[in-house]
C-alpha cells in the first residue's frame, strides 16, 4: 500500500496542509526569528503543493496507464508535448490551469520558479564570510492564495479519483 501512486498524493497533500498551518502559526508570531520561521514553512507548503500535483500526474498516468510515471517535473508533462500525446481530460484541465495566469495552479508554479531561482545578489560582510541577499518579489505567494491552491488541489484529487475507473 506504501507504494501506491495514491499514497503519496495524500501524503504530500496531508504534508502540505500540516506546512500551512505551521505557516499561519509563525506568521502570526512577533518573536525573534518568526519573520524566518514563516519563510521556512512557506518553502514548505510550495514544496509540498508542487509534490502533490506531481503525485496527481503519475495518479492519473498509471490510472491511463501512461508512461509518465518516470516524470519528475510538473512542468515537463504541462509545458511540453507530453499532454498533447497522451490525450486526457486531467491533463487538459491541467494545462489550461497552468495556462491561466490567475488560477491557483500558475500561481504555484510561479511560486515554485521563484524558490528555485538562484539569490538575487550577494553582500559581503566583514571577512571572508558572504550572505546571500534574496529580493521579496510584489507577487509573492501568500497564506491566502496557498490556502485557496490547497483547497483547489484537494477538490481536483477528488474529482479525478471518483471519475477513474479501476482496471
């Protein structure tokens, strides 16, 4: 059962959620190191979201039985040819999501681009020792829109299991 395709879409979506809250919490915290502490769980939740819409991805491949399972990006199945080659109403609902510069989904990937982009600059402080300096981007990912991009997930996981059909 650990090895199931599903599993691990409910763990990366439960790990998500547990993230979120964690988030909310140290958002909400004035102490030393909160502004930390809430960058750390936001790292998280996007880690954790983007894990889960891959998990959907390899769920709805071994549903169709797709080669896909071997896809390690979800921008790899939604960016490129993949979706048109394996014709799908989840993976066409998927691409137009990620489409949609204003669905949860497009805000997720922006989010994910924007975690791994490499540090804005770099200062040097006294020594040898050097800080890397991270630029707050305007269109940041927030509580609210994680908490909607969860949600928004969660329902799609649903909708797509009670729509497949066992083989």
């Amino acid at each position: 059962m650990a090895n199931e395709v599903y599993t691990r879409t409910n763990q990366a979506l439960s790990f998500a959620r547990l993230a979120l809250a964690s988030w909310e919490a140290a958002a909400g915290d004035s102490g030393m190191g909160a502004l930390t502490q809430a960058r750390y769980h936001r790292e998280h939740v996007i880690f954790h979201a983007y894990r889960t819409v891959l998990a959907l991805i390899h769920e709805v491949a071994e549903g169709y039985r797709w080669p896909l399972l071997d896809v390690r990006s979800v921008e790899q199945v939604l960016d490129s040819d993949v979706a048109e080659r394996f014709p799908g109403p989840e993976l066409g609902e998927l691409v137009q999501l990620a489409a949609n510069p204003q669905s949860w989904l497009a805000g997720l990937l922006r989010a994910w681009q924007q975690l791994l982009a490499p540090a804005a600059g770099a200062a040097s402080v006294a020594g040898s020792e050097l800080i890397a300096t991270t630029a707050v981007s305007a269109a940041q990912w927030e509580i609210d829109e994680a908490q909607t991009a969860l949600d928004a997930l969660a329902a799609q996981v649903e909708r797509y299991r009670q729509a497949m059909q066992e083989w």
